[in-house]
C-alpha cells in the first residue's frame, strides 16, 4: 500500500493537503494516532501518522511562533520516517496553512481528513487494506507451511473470530494450545476452554498452590512450573497494554516453537490494528471532552457518535486515577516483560497510559465505551452501562490490573492503595447531561472510601460530601474555627475539642451528652459556654452548629480524643475550674 491509495478508500473523503507525485507513492507500514506536538519516539518508520490537531493552538495571532510549532511538529514526522501524515478538520475547521508550509518544507506528504470521517473508520480502512497486500504476498514466508498461512491469512481478512483461528492453527500446525493476551494478562483469545497460566510479571513471585489431603496429614505445597515463555505479537505499543502475547499453555519443542514465531507473526498487523484502533478512539475522546468542557454542546453531541459510542443508550461516566506516569524505575522493570513497551519516562504528556488502563479495566464490561486523558495525570471514559453494573465490574477489574501490571503498574503511580476510580450517574448521551456527570464522577474519585470503588450514588452524607474536598482546603477551614479549641486542650487535660464533638452527635442534648462523657451536666453547660466564647459561635443556632460540625469532620480523627478516665462525680465548682 502506498500513501496515494488513501485518496481512493470508499466513503472518507481524504484529500491531498499538500504532496508531490513522489512522496504520494511512498510505503505504508501502519498507523499512530496521536496529538502530541513530538510525536517521534512513539513513530515506526512508515507509519501514516493521524493526529486530531488538539495540540495546534491558533489563539497566538503571530504568523512566526505558529509556523515555528508546525515546523517542530513536520520534522519530527520526518526524523520518524513517517510515511505522511493525516490531519483531521474536526477541530479547527480545516487545515492550518502553516502545517502545510511546515510539511512541504521537510518533505512530508499532508492530507486532510474531514470532520464527518472517525478516524476509526480510517485506522480499520487501511488495515484491511494492508491485510489483501499480506495475503497477496504470503507465498514463501517462513515460519508456518504455505497452506497453512493462506488458510489462516484469509481467515484474517474475514475478520474471522480470533478463538476460532487460533484452534484452527493449532489443529494444522500441531502446536500446543495457546492463547492471545494483552500485556496487562487479559485473555482476547484462546484455542482451549482451560484458561493459560499467566505469564510471570517481574518481581512478583507465585503464590503457591495448596492441593487437598485426608484430614490430620500434613497438606503437600506444589510450586507450579514456570509458564513457558510468551512470544511477542508484533512491536510493543506506547503503554504497557498495548502489546499482544501468544502464550503458549504447555512447553513448545523446537519444531512447535519455530510454528509459534510464524503464527505471532501473522497476527502482528492485527495487533497493530488494535493499537492504531485504541489510539484512534483515545482521540475521539480526547476531542469529546474538550468540547464538553468548552460548553460547545451542538459539536460535542457530534463527537459523541464519532467516538463510536451507541446512539440514544444512557452513558455512565468513570474518572480513574493512576498516576500522571510512569517513572523511569517503572520502566525499566516494564522493558523486562515481553510484550510490553517501555512507559514514556518520567513524564507522560498525551497521557495516553493512564487512558490505556482505564481501558483495559472496562473491557471485560463488554460494552461500548471510549476512554481518554482526562489532562490532569489521570483518565475518564462514557460507558454503555448502568451504574451499578460499571462499579461492580470496576471493584473486580483493578485490582487484577494491579496485581497483573507488577512494579511497573498503577500501584507504583498512584502512591498507596493503588488505582483508584469513581462512578458518576447514568445519564441520557447528551452534552448537558454529561458535562454534571463527570464532574460527579470526579468527586467521586476524590471522595472515595479507602480501597473502595467511589460513587457519586453513595455520596450521602456530609462526611461523604468532604471527602471529595482538598486536604489543603479541609485542614485550612478545621484550623480556623477550631484553632482556639486546640490550643486550649494542648495546655489543659480537659478536650473542648471531644466536649463539642460530644455535644453535636448527641443533637445538643445537654444529659446524654454529660452521660457520655461521664460528668455532670452543669459541667457540660460549662464547657459549652467556654467554647461559645473562644470560637465566637453560638451552638443554640443552627447555621454555628453546622459550621462547627463540618469543622470537626475535617480535623484529623487524633484530635477528637476522649478523657483518659471517667471524671469523678464531684461538686460542680470544681469541675468548673478544671474545665477552665
């Protein structure tokens, strides 16, 4: 395939930018989707590169400092060797022309792809044109008998499903059963119910597997044998879940093994397609949010359809947390697990690894839905989904992604207690009813409980409702209600602070109150007084009683301490003084 035939794929309108009859007849390789402003590390010699222009920012009215990003942008395209690049007009209504001047400067073919076409449509279009230029060239490739891979390649270009290709490789290859995973462990695939023993993630060791014995004998622990080694599936992708696995279920010999690489090979431009489709969808909802964000809801229900989600079924929002990216020690254990790509360094500016995971999390739903950076270190995605059921999948899906990712994963990102993640409602696919939503959504993540899945449906209460608020603001607002409360318990061995705390969770009931603190009620009616003249609040009104309680609720639970002992049921004065 060259660059000029995608001028004449059905139905998407690409047009030629800018080119010469030379640079229109160079190889296609594959595609990358991306909208990062130097794209050159993630780029494959050859690669058709389709980017959305969400990185292009027309608001510098200088001709100079534009053209001098187009520039940057068309020379690492060509340091890359990409073979052109396709730019889509959804964002900014066509192409600039300072692209353009920038790619006929550095020799880079530009075409342009219209709002109307996903760029979906345009990764899948050209992968299954690259699939009838594989089939046409299948004769004499090593690895697989030359039936063998015309069988198989025209399965491939059926779209024939993958279970059933890979039984039937395993029938006419003789190979041992294996299976298709992600490098996350996930199963796209397998040629045999029983399910492949996961290949090893570095720096976790087995568990060890306890089989059963009569009762009062002493109970065998079988170390399971290392699961043969998986074999690569066309080159790592740009997170550690785009790479494909072909795992084999039992050791291959010499012969089954040469099989295995034939058959990997085969399968790696359908990888490729899965990553570009991934890429793609990424894009489409990386354009979905900004339009939300921006209120330009007539082009955001555009974008929806575009981003290949249902029409009319109720989207359910997920903000994720995994960290802003992956560090450099993540990395370097990644680049040891076959399969998988080495995470862009310390800084992950698409954030493509936090959608990435988001995304591996929501697939076993099953359903539709389209996952993107959220621009702040973390993730969001629409699901075709109810609530429930997306929060349910949710507590079961992260922590195996965490578990299965190793040091590399989002644990090592997200600090203690691992990735992390909130529900928003189920809303109907419109712009007005999902911009609230994911900002719902957001809290929820914000205001999760410890090691739970948050949802803005258990939002119910105002400990709930603080949750989702900063540390920095909830520290500021207990400090400046309760800072005279806390220097007074840290100089007397009576707490104001557990007094008034009493007080409001016994709904100001002067006798339960004395009952719980085990005192007098004229000392109560004491304390109380004294903390109305040291916060300048009045705990008969209301609106003071709740600015206190929320005040309580934002202190660090150590300061809401008890006495040490029951007081001693003594004369009132005398508490008095102590209490003062």
């Amino acid at each position: 395939m060259i660059v000029g035939d995608l001028l004449a794929l059905d139905e998407l309108h690409i047009e030629v930018a800018w080119a010469t009859p030379d640079l229109l007849g160079r190889e296609v390789t594959g595609v990358t989707s991306t909208d990062l402003q130097d794209p050159a590390r993630y780029l494959r010699p050859g690669e058709v590169v389709l980017t959305g222009l969400v990185w292009w920012r027309p608001e510098d009215t200088r001709p100079a400092p534009r053209l001098a990003t187009a520039l940057r942008f068309a020379n690492a395209l060509r340091s890359a060797e990409a073979a052109a690049l396709l730019a889509g007009e959804g964002t900014h209504g066509t192409v600039p022309p300072e692209l353009a001047e920038a790619c006929r400067r550095h020799g880079v073919p530009l075409l342009s792809v219209p709002s109307g076409t996903s760029f979906r449509a345009v990764t899948d279009r050209i992968y299954l044109r690259l699939w009838g230029d594989l089939q046409a060239g299948a004769e004499g490739r090593a690895g697989l008998p030359a039936e063998v891979r015309r069988t198989l390649t025209s399965m491939l270009g059926a779209d024939a499903p993958l279970d059933g290709l890979l039984r039937r490789a395993v029938a006419d290859l003789g190979v041992p059963d294996c299976s298709l995973l992600t490098g996350a462990g996930r199963v796209l695939a397998s040629s045999a119910d029983a399910r492949p023993v996961p290949p090893r993630t570095p720096g976790r060791p087995r568990t060890p597997a306890t089989v059963a014995a009569p009762a009062r004998l002493p109970v065998p622990t079988l170390v399971p044998a290392p699961a043969p080694a998986p074999i690569q599936v066309g080159p790592p992708g740009t997170t550690p879940f785009d790479g494909w696995l072909l795992q084999p279920h039992t050791e291959p010999g010499p012969a089954a093994a040469t099989m295995l690489h034939g058959l990997a090979e085969l399968l790696a431009p359908l990888a490729e397609r899965a990553r570009a489709t991934a890429a793609a969808q990424r894009q489409a909802g990386t354009r979905l949010l900004e339009l939300l964000a921006a209120g330009a809801d007539p082009e955001a229900d555009h974008a929806l359809s575009l981003a290949g989600l249902p029409p009319r079924l109720p989207l359910t929002p997920v903000a994720a947390r995994f960290g802003s990216a992956v560090g450099s020690a993540a990395g370097s254990a990644a680049a040891t697990a076959p399969g998988t790509a080495t995470p862009p360094g310390p800084a992950d500016p698409s954030g493509a690894w936090a959608a990435a995971a988001l995304a591996e999390a929501l697939h076993p739903t099953a359903a539709p839905f389209v996952a993107a950076p959220d621009g702040r270190g973390g993730a969001v995605a629409l699901v075709a989904l109810p609530e429930d059921a997306v929060a349910a999948a949710l507590d079961l899906t992260l922590p195996r992604l965490d578990e299965r990712a190793g040091p590399a994963g989002p644990r090592a990102q997200a600090g203690p207690g691992g990735p992390a993640a909130g529900v928003g409602p189920t809303v109907p696919p419109t712009a007005a009813d999902l911009r609230p939503a994911l900002v719902q959504a957001r809290y929820a993540l914000d205001a999760r409980p410890p090691g739970a899945v948050g949802r803005w449906a258990s939002t119910a209460s105002l400990a709930d409702l603080l949750r989702g608020i900063p540390p920095e603001v909830t520290a500021a607002f207990h400090q400046r209600l309760l800072a005279p409360l806390v220097d007074h318990d840290r100089h007397n061995t009576v707490s104001l602070v557990a007094t008034l705390d009493a007080f409001l969770r016994h709904n100001a009931s002067w006798s339960r109150t004395a009952e719980a603190l085990h005192v007098h009620v004229n000392t109560v009616h004491y304390r109380v007084k004294r903390i109305e003249e040291l916060t300048g609040r009045s705990l008969l009104r209301l609106d003071d009683r709740l600015d206190l309680r929320t005040a309580l609720l934002c202190a660090p639970a150590t300061l809401l301490r008890a006495p040490a002992a029951p007081e001693a049921p003594i004369a009132a004065k005398g508490r008095a003084r102590r209490a003062g």
